[in-house]
C-alpha cells in the first residue's frame, strides 16, 4: 500500500506540473459510473488504466489524455482509488459504465428500477445527450440497455448475459461474438476481462494506438500474454468504425487469399483512405493489420481446439506454417506447442467455474 501511495503521489505531482502548459491540449473531461454494487475489480481496472495512459503520456513529452470524476451511489468507495484530485467537470465528452454487479441481485429488472439506477440511467442519458461518448462492458451494459439509447443498435455482452439482457431489451441488435461493438456515440464490451479491453480501446481512441499499446503491455495480465500483441491490434481497430468493419468482414474469410483491397472495399473506403485509417487507429500497414488478424486467429485455434498446427495455418490462410510459426514466435514469445500446453495447463488447474455449477447466478 505504501508503495501504491508513493506511485499515486508521483503522478499527481506531475499531472499537476503539466496542467499550466500553454497550448496543451486539454484532457478529456471524464466521468465512471459506479453504484454501491459495482464489481471492484471492474471500477479499478477503469481507473488503472487511464491512470496509466496519463503516465505513458507525460513520459513522452505529452500532456495527459483523461481527467477522471467519479458519479453514483457508490463513487465514495472508489475516490481512494484515484492517483490525483478528482475532476470538478459537470458535462464529460466520455462517460464509463463498468460492471455494476448486478448479477448479485435476485431480478436484474428489479435491481434496474431501484433509485440509485435510475438515477444512474439518468446520468448517462444526459451525459449522451449532452454530447459524450458512452462505454459500458458485462453487467454495465444492463445499465447503458436501460437508458434506451441502444434500441436499433448493435451491442455486445458478456456470453453469460445474452439470454437475460434479450429478453429484457428486445430492440438492441444483440452480438456476442463481438469483443467491441461501437455504433455512433456508444460502445460495449463483453469477454473475459471485458474492462480491461473495454479501456484499451478507448485509450486507443482518444489517446492513440501508441499509448493503448504501451498501456496493454505494462497492464494485462500474465496469462494473456500468449495473445496480448495481436488482442491489442484487435481492440485498436475498435476506435475507428471503418477499420472495425473491415476486420469484422475479415475474420470469417481469412483462409481465403483476401487481400488489402478487399479489405478497403469491405470498409467502403478507398485503398489509400483505408490505409491512413488502418494506420491513425493501429499503427500498423493495412498488409501487417491483416496478417495480425491472421494471427490472432491462429492462436485461439492453437489454444482452444487439438488441430494440428498444418490445419490450423490452412485455416487462417497460409500455405506456408513455417511462416506463421515465425509470426506466432516473434509475437508472443512462445512456440504453437508451448501456446498449446500453456492454455491446457491453465484449463486443468483452474477451479470448476462457478456458471457451470449455477448458471441461474453467474458471476458479473
């Protein structure tokens, strides 16, 4: 804790010392939603990673990215949390909806009417209204679903969630095997660690790809490093909705010799605006975004299915394995095999998941 402390205090030092820069842009007035049930780990993450970002963003000369309010019934608890004074802004351009816990109670519509939530509600539809950009991951995006402001529009969720929340939202075009959606002014997320993906994209978004990628390296967690190089290009793509859609339409045909053109045509934009995009939201060449894409594929294969490493090349376009052996190597540090044994190892030693003993009563 005493370490943490001294942490905190470095950084409010220096954001207070970038603040007066004259002609600095001004950081992005930001506010996180979070009830007396909101999921801890959920509501840190959030802080965490933006604290970070501001980091990462003095360290190169920059003036921090996100100045952080914290709102709801449960915003007291998690005031301690924060490495700097608390933004005093009444109208944010982004508002945050983490995880709310809402799994805990014994109806989700019950709980969604109780004061604290639709006060909640009202805070985030006047936030939207007034302008911001709304991003919610797992049992956030009840919340966000109940404002109303999702009705006609694409959303994910945590997998565990989808029968609940459609019963309850009917007009939300419903799509789990999204790990980001974005559709105009709101995001959601749903996965394992939804949060932390959540907020690598939106750093990505309004920090850039260079400081979402240093924020994912330093931030996630050890068992993911198997996939942080290529999930991170994944999640970057989430801050630009052309770019998005590209590597939507790619995914299910990356065994067949697509290319960078069909990729710009897929994105409705011209092959050099596609590159400019591809470049503004990852860093990469649209040539590197698809191979990443390729790869990224390859190795959830490698880890999730027995299918011999040739299958599993044939299956995200290469002819070759030798060469998407280098790519996976190069990348993430491991070998298919050791990939493989890694995630089977994990599998084997972790506790039986609670949804599969009550899957009335998830975890949030």
């Amino acid at each position: 804790m005493r370490h943490c402390s001294r942490r905190a205090g470095r950084l409010s030092h220096d954001l207070r010392r970038a603040r007066p820069v004259r002609g600095a842009p001004s950081m992005l007035p930001t506010t996180i939603l979070a009830l007396e049930t909101a999921l801890a780990s959920s509501v840190t993450i959030t802080i965490d990673v933006m604290a970070m970002a501001n980091r990462i963003c003095l360290a190169a000369g920059r003036p921090p990215a996100f100045d952080v309010r914290l709102v709801g019934s449960g915003a007291a608890l998690f005031r301690p949390f924060l490495a700097v004074p608390e933004a005093q802004h009444e109208r944010p351009e982004l508002m945050i909806v983490p995880a709310q816990g809402f799994s805990k109670a014994d109806c989700y519509r019950t709980r969604l009417a109780e004061p604290d939530a639709r006060e909640g509600r009202e805070l985030v539809a006047e936030a939207v209204r007034g302008g911001a950009h709304a991003a919610s991951s797992c049992t956030g995006t009840l919340l966000l679903a109940a404002t109303g402001l999702l009705d006609g529009r694409r959303a994910t969720t945590a997998w565990w969630l989808a029968p609940a929340f459609r019963e309850l939202f009917p007009a939300v075009e419903l799509d789990t095997a999204e790990l980001i959606l974005s559709d105009g002014p709101l995001t959601t997320a749903g996965a394992a660690m939804a949060q932390m993906d959540l907020m690598v994209g939106l750093v990505a978004r309004y920090a850039g790809a260079e400081t979402a990628e240093a924020c994912a390296r330093r931030m996630v967690l050890d068992e993911r490093r198997s996939q942080l190089p290529y999930m991170a290009i994944g999640l970057l793509a989430a801050a630009s909705d052309s770019v998005a859609r590209a590597a939507a339409w790619a995914r299910p045909r990356l065994a067949e010799p697509i290319g960078v053109g069909d990729l710009a045509l897929a994105a409705g934009l011209s092959a050099r605006t596609f590159a400019r995009r591809v470049s503004a939201a990852t860093g990469l060449s649209p040539i590197r975004f698809l191979q990443q894409l390729r790869v990224e594929r390859a190795i959830e294969l490698i880890e999730t299915t027995q299918l011999s490493f040739e299958e599993v090349a044939f299956r995200v376009g290469y002819a070759e394995p030798s060469t998407l052996r280098t790519l996976i190597r190069r990348g993430a540090g491991l070998g298919p095999r050791d990939l493989r044994a890694r995630a089977q190892g994990r599998t084997r030693g972790r506790p039986r998941d609670p949804m599969e003993v009550n899957a009335a009563a998830p975890a949030p």
